[in-house]
C-alpha cells in the first residue's frame, strides 16, 4: 500500500522515477515474539498497537522512496497547525531524515524531488489570515500583523516550543530498522543494499 501510494503522489506531482526495488511487506510487521517483549502490565497496548501500526506506514513509504533516485520528502501541513509546524511548513528532507515534531504532531512526509517540492508549500501568511495557524498570542499577532517574521516570531520561543526530535527505533529484536539504516548507510545506494540484506526489499 506505501508502495503504491508514493507511486501515486509522485505521479501527481509529474515526477516519473523507477524503483530499483519492491518492498518485502512482511519486513515492516512485528511478530508476536517480538511484541511480547514490548508489553509490560503497565502497557497500554492500544497506544502500542497504534504507535507500530503508524511506524511501519513511516518505514515502508521512506523505503519506497528511497529506492528511487532523487526522491526525497518534504513537509506538508493538515492545517489546522500550530505555529511552530507553519513556519517549517514546505521544508525539504533528504530521503533517509526524519523531521522534529510535537506530541499530537498531524504534519506528514509527502515524497518529492527538489523540482516538485515548492508546489506543495503551504504560504503560513494565508494560513495565518484563514485561522489556521493555532498557537500565536495576542502579541505574535499584533506583530505579524506589524510585519514581523513569522520564524522570527515564532523561534524567539522555540526552546519552550515542545518540538523534539522524532522518536525513531533503530533495532528490534536485533534487526536494524529503516531508520537504523538510514543512520549507519554513508549514502543511498548503500543504504538500498542494506534495505535488501535486511529484507525490506525484493
């Protein structure tokens, strides 16, 4: 289905990139062995289950863009957001990055190359004068309304902000992730073999 859908996003976008691989769909699931190691009395399993679902929705669309060339992501508001995620609204990520984000965070990782990417920029200014931009007082507003800047505004507070860096699981059951691949791979075409090793890939 991740496959599938960075297919259908590129295409959207006029981007026609091959593959160099096909995903192991199995390769993203977590066995019961696995899971067992996971739960503890204290567990909210539903939370869990939920949280592996999204994981491996996350890992399976990066390796279907990893495994074509000059495919990267890029960042696309579900406005409503909040200040903090507007002002980073249409930034670019190589193909093996994550991006910070806040508990509750609902910005996703379109696929895209450099060319497509400024096409799916939110304008926070628009979003800003629409409503859509949450988390601004009553003085960010008057200063945005002065002409102020809207990073400007925003990263005088971004210490106390709440972004983080996205939680990512470099190893389960002692196989490396996705995510941990993408840490230990010096480039891409490393990075695909290692995909393939670790049998995310056909």
């Amino acid at each position: 289905m991740s496959e599938q859908a960075v297919a259908d996003m590129l295409t959207e976008q006029g981007v026609d990139v091959a593959a160099s691989g096909s995903l192991s769909p199995l390769a993203f699931t977590t066995d019961a062995r696995m899971l067992s190691r996971m739960v503890t009395p204290q567990t909210d399993v539903g939370r869990l289950a939920a949280s592996l679902v999204q994981d491996a929705g996350r890992s399976a669309e990066s390796v279907a863009s990893t495994v074509r060339p000059g495919v990267g992501h890029v960042r696309y508001l579900s406005p409503p957001s909040c200040s903090r995620c507007a002002v980073l609204a249409g930034r670019t990520y190589r193909y093996s990055d994550g991006f910070k984000r806040h508990p509750g965070c609902d910005c996703t990782m379109i696929p895209a190359t450099a060319e497509a990417a400024p096409d799916l920029v939110a304008d926070p200014t628009d979003l800003i004068r629409q409503g859509k931009v949450t988390g601004l007082s009553k003085a960010d507003q008057q200063a945005l309304a002065e002409g102020a800047d809207l990073g400007q505004v925003v990263n005088v507070r971004r210490y106390s902000s709440g972004l983080r860096e996205s939680g990512r699981v470099l190893a389960r059951a002692g196989k490396l992730t996705p995510e941990g691949i993408y840490r230990l791979a010096s480039d891409r075409t490393e990075a695909v073999a290692m995909l393939r090793r670790f049998g995310y890939l056909t």
